[in-house]
C-alpha cells in the first residue's frame, strides 16, 4: 500500500502543475482573443469610413458628370461615340 500512497503523492503536484498550466493557457487565449476583438473593431470602424468615403466621391462624380453632359450634350455624345469606337476596335484585336 506504500506504492498506492506514493503515487498519490506524486500525482497531486503534476495535477496542480497541470492546472496552472491550463490556467495561464487559458488567460493568454482569453487576452488574444480581446486582441482580436479590438482589432476586429477597429478594422470594421475604418472599412465603414472607407466605404461611406468612396460612395462621396462616387455621388460627387456622378453630379459632375450629369452636369457636364446637361450642360454641353452634344460633346458628351460625341466622346461617348469615340469611346465607342476605341472600345470595339480593342475587343476586335483579342
């Protein structure tokens, strides 16, 4: 029964060890994963400004070039027609 106690004796610290083991795991993924959440956050917040950013611009072009064409029609349907033409014979030479 000396072996019994012995080992009893033995498992214990390698279970307490263990434990600590698992805690401080458990802590690190805990601080990454708040890492990653802020990051996350972070990301999100600035892909929304880009975005709310690039549909301005996209609103703004769009007012220039309505614009543009209300005011001088006859020069926008002539380089829409130029354009046209460069755009098919591009298509062509493939």
């Amino acid at each position: 029964m000396a072996t019994k106690a012995s080992e009893h004796d033995t498992a214990d610290p390698v279970e307490g060890k263990a434990h600590e083991a698992m805690n401080r795991a458990a802590q690190t993924a805990g601080k990454a994963e708040e890492y990653a959440r802020q990051h996350a956050s972070h990301a999100d917040e600035r892909v929304r400004e880009v975005a709310a950013h690039g549909r301005q611009r996209a609103d703004d072009l769009l007012e220039r070039v309505t614009g543009h064409v209300r005011e001088k029609p006859l020069l926008s349907i002539g380089i829409a027609f130029v354009a046209g033409v460069l755009y098919s014979s591009l298509r062509r030479r493939r």
